[in-house]
C-alpha cells in the first residue's frame, strides 16, 4: 500500500563522516506530522563504520530501518534497488550521503510529487538545483519562469531525486526492454555517453531522452553537493556545492505544457519556449544550439555566430537565450544553417569568447600587454641601479 508521506532513503558505503553529516541535516529539518519513514541502505564496504553510524543515529521523525547488504552491490546496483523500494513504499526520495539538505526539503518534495503524480512527461523530481553546464563545462542559468518556483530539464537528477512508484516503473520497464546498452539512443551528450558502467544516472538520463520526459528542478535547491571522494570523485571538490533554501515557501508548481523553462539534455532552451517569447521565430523549425555541443544537426539552428544568418541577435544578455526572446538585434547569435556555424561552434576562438562572456576576464592581447608593461618596468628600476 502506497505510503501518504514519501520515504526517505539513504545510500550509504564508506563514508561515516559524510554519513553522519547528512543525517544530521536529517534530523534537524521540518516534516509535517505522521509517520516519515527513514531507511538507511548501506552497500558493503568492509567497514564497520557506516554501520554504527546509522545503528546510533536516533530518527524522532518515524520508523527507521536500516538495511545492510551482505556482498557488494556497486553503485548502479545499490541505486537501482533503492529505486525498486518504491514497490512496498509507493513515493521515496533518494539522497546519497555526501548530500546536505536544506530544513524544508521535505516540504518541496511532497508538494511536487502531489502536483505531478498524473504527469505522464514527468520521470521524477530534483531536490537539487542545477547551475553548471557540465556538458559545455560552463554555468547554467534558466530563465525565469513566472510565478512558478520550478523548471523542467530532460536531465535526471542524482543529488537528491524523488520518484513515485509509476515513475519508477516506466524507468524499470524501459530497462527490461533495452537493457543497459545504450548506443542506440539517440541525442546523449558527450560526456555522458562516456559515464563509466557504474552510473546509474547515464541509463536514467538514456530513457528520458528517449522517451521525451523531464525531471522537475527548483530555482532554489533543496540539496547541496559536497563532493567527499567516493565511486566519481577522486578528491574532494567543491565544484557542485550551491547555495540551499533557508525560509519556509509555500512552492508554486506550473504545468510542463505551460512552463516558459524547459531544457534539453544539452541544457538548451526548447525552440518552444524561445517561439512562446518571440513571435518572429513562431513559425520556424529550428534546433537550439548556444552552448555549441550539438554536432549534428540538421536544418536551422540557433547558434552562436556573427555571420549573418536569417535573423540575427546580440550576445549580451543572461542566460544567452534572453537576447532572443526579447529580439535584441547585434551580433554574437544567429538562426542560420548548421554548415555555416559548425566551425565557428568548435573552434577554440568561440570557446574562449563563450568563457568572457560568462566570466568577464580580459583578452589576451589585456593580459599580455599587461605582463609586458610590467616586465618593462621591472627591468627600468633594474637599470637605474
């Protein structure tokens, strides 16, 4: 029978101390009153450890189980037979434990599972906010989406996700038809593509492309990364760390067929979306392309290029696609043929003017003026000795 609050899991392996920290983050966060169910799963490590750890952590908020494999699992595995426990729990939210989670976590995932139970376009809930392109390796900023607290991204997430049963199932079955090959899907990212076998977010991600369905994010994360070495990080980084809701918010969810903010595995706006704001593009087919890591496509594409293209629009504003939703005419995005932009796309020359445009920093011919002018003076006074 399907639980009335979501069941919280906890994936554990080698790490107490990340262990500890999560769950007290736990603990300390509100829940409305009845039974919140708390599970601990634990892969086998060898280690004590994490196992006295959970074994001694007091949960005052509901029933704690505490399931301790017996051989190793690996992390793919370990994931996924955290995921069937929506089968006896019906709703679970998922946290592996170098994850912190803000005090009204709960609160925003019991809302969006309630709002999106019926959304057959919806695959799952985030917890966390996604801020950094990993793909382009450059930030993220989505745009804003009203008064709706969330966007949608073809891009499932794995610091802290919720899944209903239903969307569990349509993932698992999905599995059962295709099993864990996934060459033949097509528009995966790169760098996805390359996730070792361990991943289980490289098939998660594989299924919703294929199947044209979106993870729920909020504009405020609910979780935050704290990147203890483990299974995909060798040393500790800070990197993915965002900043986490502190405040109590009654959360407003909006439709994905309503929604302005919708992303593709690419973290490329829907030419929907772009249309919705822009009458003038309203009527053409075209693939969005900003981030220049779509390397092939066909038809129109919305690009970034100073060539002149069927129409033309400044790169100025933030996020990149704001300069064409509100059709500001320069140089730096064009809605031209993929043939005219691909090299523009790759080289290195549009790499680095996409990194001053996120970061500001001076060109080259700045920096070396600079040093130069400083060598210069160096060897002055060095002179007038």
């Amino acid at each position: 029978m399907t639980q009335s609050l979501p069941t919280i899991i906890v994936i554990g392996y080698n790490r107490p101390a990340s262990l500890s920290r999560l769950l007290g983050s736990l603990r300390n966060a509100h829940f409305p009153a009845g039974n919140v169910r708390l599970i601990i799963s634990l892969d086998n490590s060898g280690m004590l450890e994490p196992l006295e750890v959970a074994k001694a952590f007091e949960w005052p908020h509901g029933d704690k189980r505490i399931i301790a494999h017996e051989t190793r699992l690996g992390l793919r595995n370990h994931v996924l037979s955290c995921g069937d426990l929506t089968e006896e729990y019906g709703d679970v939210l998922v946290l592996e434990d170098d994850l912190f989670v803000s005090p009204f976590f709960y609160q925003y995932t019991n809302a969006a599972l309630d709002f999106y139970a019926d959304d057959q376009a919806i695959a799952g809930i985030s917890l966390y906010s996604q801020q950094f392109n990993q793909t382009a390796n450059l930030p993220f900023m989505p745009v804003d989406n009203g008064d709706a607290d969330v966007y949608f991204m073809q891009l499932a997430a794995s610091w802290g996700q919720a899944w209903s049963r239903q969307q569990w199932r349509g993932f698992r079955q999905w599995m059962q038809e295709h099993g864990t090959d996934i060459s033949n899907v097509a528009n995966i990212p790169a760098d996805i593509l390359s996730w070792p076998d361990s991943s289980w977010l490289k098939l998660y991600n594989a299924y919703i492309i294929s199947r044209n369905k979106f993870f729920v994010y909020p504009y405020r994360s609910l979780t935050t990364n704290f990147g203890d070495p483990g299974q995909h990080f060798n040393i500790a980084s800070s990197r993915f760390q965002v900043p986490v809701q502190q405040r109590s918010m009654t959360h407003q969810f909006v439709p994905l067929g309503a929604s302005l903010a919708i992303y593709d595995a690419f973290c490329e706006i829907s030419p929907e979306s772009i249309k919705m704001q822009n009458p003038l593009l309203a009527d053409l087919d075209f693939t969005v392309n900003l981030y220049g890591c779509k390397h092939h496509t066909y038809g129109l594409q919305l690009a970034r290029s100073n060539r002149q293209g069927l129409h033309n629009f400044s790169l100025s504003m933030k996020p990149m696609e704001l300069s064409v939703m509100h059709n500001v005419e320069g140089e730096g995005i064009s809605l031209i043929e993929p043939s005219t932009t691909t090299s523009y796309a790759s080289s290195a020359e549009a790499e680095y003017g996409m990194y001053r445009f996120f970061y500001k920093f001076p060109s080259p011919r700045i920096i070396l003026s600079g040093l130069l002018e400083r060598v210069q003076l160096v060897l002055s006074r060095f002179g007038s000795r």
